[in-house]
C-alpha cells in the first residue's frame, strides 16, 4: 500500500514537470491530493448520514422535522449542497485505468464518468428537491397539504435517489485506504476480527432502520397523512395498534409532532422481524401491508441466516490463537507426564538428581539447543 501511494505520488510530479503538459493539469486532481482525501472523507460521512437521515424522513416524519425546525432545514440545504460540488469535482479528478496507468486529460474523465453511469445518478441526487418542495409551500402547510400534491410527492421521491450513492462508498473507501497514509496507517492498527465485527453491527442497524422506516411509510400510504384523526379513522396497521394499546403515558405514534414515538414503534417492530421473535403485537391490517410484511419477512429472514453465519465464522477465527494455545499447553503438558514415566540418560538431560519432570524438560530442550548450535 505504501508502494503504491509513492508510486502515484511520483506520476503525478512526473506529469507535473512537463511544461508541455502542465498548462492541462491546472485544473486536474490527482489521487494522492491531500485535499481530495479529507473531501472524500467529508463525503463519506454525509452518504452515511443521507443513509439514515432520508428513511426517516421519508417513512417516519414526512418532512415534519425539517420543515418546522429551520437550522436543520439550513443544514439539509449546505448537505445538497455538498453533493452537487461533489458531483461537478469528479470531472476534474484523474483516475487510473484497468491498466494502471492514471488517465488525466479532461476529455477522457469525462467520458469515463458519463460512461460509468454515476454522473446521472449523481445528477439525480444533487438537485435541491428539499428546497424546490419548500418553495411551492414556503409554511408549515406544507406537511398537512403539500405532501397531497403531485408535484410535490414528485420531488419528494426523487430525494431517494441520494440513496443510490450509498453504493459506491465501499470504492470511496478503498480508495481512501490506498491513497492516504493516515487512514492506511489506522486501518493496519485495527484488529481485523474487531473490524469485522464492527461493520456487522453498522450493517444491521442500517438494515433494521431500513425496515422500520418501510414498515412506516406503509401506514402513510394506506392513510395519506401522518394526521391523528385520519390514521384512526382509516384502515391501517398503526392505528389498529394504537387503538389497542393507548394507555395514559404510553407511547403514542399518531400526530405529525409524534414522530419520535413513531420511530421507536416501527424500529421495535423491525427489531423483532429481523431477529424472528415476533411478539405479535404489531400485525398488518390490509391487504398491501401483509403483502409488504410478506417480502420483508422473507428479507429479514435471508439477512440474519447470512449475519449468523459470517458472525460464527468471525468468533471462530478469533478463538483459533486460543485453542492453538490450548493444544500447545496440552502437547507439553504430556511431555511432561512422558519425562516423568521414563528415565533418561544424564547425557541428554544432564545431571537430574532431585529435579522435577518439568524442569528435566526444560533441561532436555536447552541440552538439545547447545548440541545443535554446536554442531
């Protein structure tokens, strides 16, 4: 890894040192740029957050949180922001080819980042649809009738489309581990089992808030409105739940202003699939949320019998030092018991007069040592 964070450090001044071609670098990011580096960390932190922040507005608060609260409605603005420059950077950073080589003429990026079909994605993802819906319904009535709009529920799906960039991060972050000593330096520092673990507990938060945040968006589907007076009145699986167990100082999911309690009820829910407990207690109403319950069911299903798998395997790596240890210990232990049942000659243990079994072993090794360096 270090080999190769030298060796594209040395292209690049390389091409530098052209005066023929120096004029056409002006503007070309190479990879190992110390700048780049921290932007795609920066990047990779904001696709994280869109992970979790864009399920949860979209199944859970129905943009209730942004609208009403306008510093997180400016910060979601600056996020959009970061990633329309993100998507016009890529047009200016040189990237290597099957081959190796780095490929830095503005023609070529370009074509490769068109060809690769992420400017369109990336397109797709920078456009403010936040700030669109807010301007088409500047107030708070924006979540009580705006969201039965058209134009707005438009642009309120094409925000998932920020979701899309989640998969290249896994690129973004080999990159990142290639190319800079400081993250290359952390990561050999990092007990791989430990890493492992880690990323199985990130995997299945994600996938559980997934699922409950679907579960959610289901109950918005069937009604229309996070409205506490319709979510009773209409058919739907958390108004039934509602219904049953509302008792004073419980939990309670209905209301716009309620979707923290919301999201705890939909993450319980999930919880339970995933990990196949099923209490019961949550249970679909109509048709599309048993469907719906169907797939994720099986989903769930599929995805703990992988985690399962892959953590045993995981604790099964780690306990193998251990175990090794253990039949080491064992395998001298009956060495012992064999210099204690059996009397040796002092030529090869020395004198052993009075000594104890496992002293003559040591004995025996260190005698075997000498005679083998001395010949």
């Amino acid at each position: 890894m270090a080999a190769k964070q030298s060796e594209m450090r040395s292209n690049s001044n390389h091409y530098r040192n052209h005066p023929q071609i120096n004029k056409g670098l002006k503007f070309v990011i190479f990879p190992t740029n110390t700048k780049i580096l921290w932007w795609d960390f920066l990047m990779i932190l904001v696709v994280f957050y869109y992970a979790f922040s864009i399920p949860y507005h979209f199944g859970i608060g129905g943009g209730y949180a942004v609208i009403t609260n306008m510093r997180f409605f400016i910060f979601q603005l600056c996020l959009d922001g970061l990633f329309i420059i993100d998507s016009i950077l890529v047009f200016f950073r040189a990237y290597r080819d099957v081959d190796g080589r780095i490929i830095f003429y503005h023609r070529s990026i370009a074509r490769n980042y068109i060809k690769s079909g992420w400017f369109f994605i990336n397109f797709l993802a920078s456009i403010p649809t936040l700030l669109i819906s807010y301007i088409q319904y500047p107030n708070q009535e924006y979540l009580l009738e705006g969201l039965h709009s058209n134009g707005v529920r438009f642009f309120f799906f094409l925000g998932l489309f920020k979701m899309f960039r989640f998969i290249g991060m896994k690129r973004r972050i080999r990159h990142l581990l290639d190319t800079s000593e400081f993250a290359s330096g952390l990561w050999v520092k990092v007990n791989i089992t430990t890493a492992k673990m880690m990323e199985f507990v990130v995997l299945i938060l994600l996938l559980t808030h997934w699922l409950g945040c679907i579960w959610g968006f289901i109950a918005f589907v069937e009604v229309g409105s996070w409205d506490e007076e319709s979510m009773l009145s209409t058919p739907n699986w958390m108004g039934n739940w509602q219904n049953i167990t509302t008792i004073p100082g419980g939990l309670y999911a209905l209301g716009w202003e309620n979707h923290t309690g919301r999201y705890w009820l939909c993450m319980f829910w999930a919880s339970q699939t995933i990990t196949s407990i099923g209490y019961g207690d949550i249970s679909p109403v109509t048709t599309a949320e048993y469907a719906v319950a169907n797939f994720l069911m099986l989903c769930a299903g599929i995805f703990w019998a992988y985690v399962i798998g892959s953590l045993v395997e995981i604790v099964a790596n780690a306990n193998k030092l251990n175990r090794d240890c253990i039949t080491r210990m064992d395998d001298a232990s009956q060495m012992v018991c064999d210099f204690a049942a059996q009397k040796l000659p002092e030529k090869m243990t020395g004198s052993t007069a009075g000594v104890k079994a496992s002293k003559r072993v040591r004995l025996f090794l260190a005698n075997e040592r000498d005679h083998c360096t001395k010949n």
